[in-house]
C-alpha cells in the first residue's frame, strides 16, 4: 500500500494537490518512535478518503528546540494549501501539535 504523505519528512511526493472538499489529517507518534508506529492508523484513514501526513522526527537524545523546530517545517510543509485540516497525537506527539498550534496562533 502507497501511502499520501504531504510534504512530511517521510513523503517521496515533495506536495500535494488539495480539492476544496479533501481533508488532511496530521499524525504526530510518541517519544521513543517513528512516523511507522502511526502507519495503520494511516492506512485507515486513507481509505476512509483522508490525507494524510505522517510526521517523522527523533525523540531521544535530541532538545525539545529541535524537536519543535523539525516538527513546526514539517507541519507547515504538510498545510500548504490544506482546505482543511485534523490533527491526531499519541503522548508527546499531542504536546508537539499542542505547541505548534501555540506557536502558530501567534504569528
């Protein structure tokens, strides 16, 4: 199965082409993983006609500026031109989306 990653650290495709009704939905996975501990969630939200955009990053061994500075491009990569748009974490994955969104509402 192909997975339809948007502009997320693990997509081949560098973007992706939104229709004003698709809906794009943002897995963040927990400390200690990668993008593929969220991959069957993925693979059922595709076929339930979701975008989807795992994102990958290091948790272990890395400060939380880098994991917010990696995940913040990698979020906003996966957004461009989203007409709408979901986001689902397990552990930290919802602390980084939780201070992405923060981050975001500010500028």
């Amino acid at each position: 199965m192909l997975f339809h990653t948007a502009g997320c650290a693990n997509s081949e495709a560098k973007s992706l082409n939104y229709q004003v009704d698709d809906e794009l939905v943002v897995l963040a996975h927990g400390l200690g993983r990668s993008d593929w501990a969220m991959w069957r969630f993925a693979q059922r939200l595709e076929n339930a006609n979701y975008k989807v955009c795992r994102l990958d990053y290091a948790t272990i061994g890395v400060s939380v500026a880098s994991v917010l500075d990696e995940t913040t491009s990698q979020i906003d990569a996966c957004l461009q031109n989203a007409p709408k748009v979901h986001f689902v974490g397990h552990s930290l994955g919802g602390l980084v989306i939780r201070a992405y969104l923060q981050t975001t509402k500010k500028r």
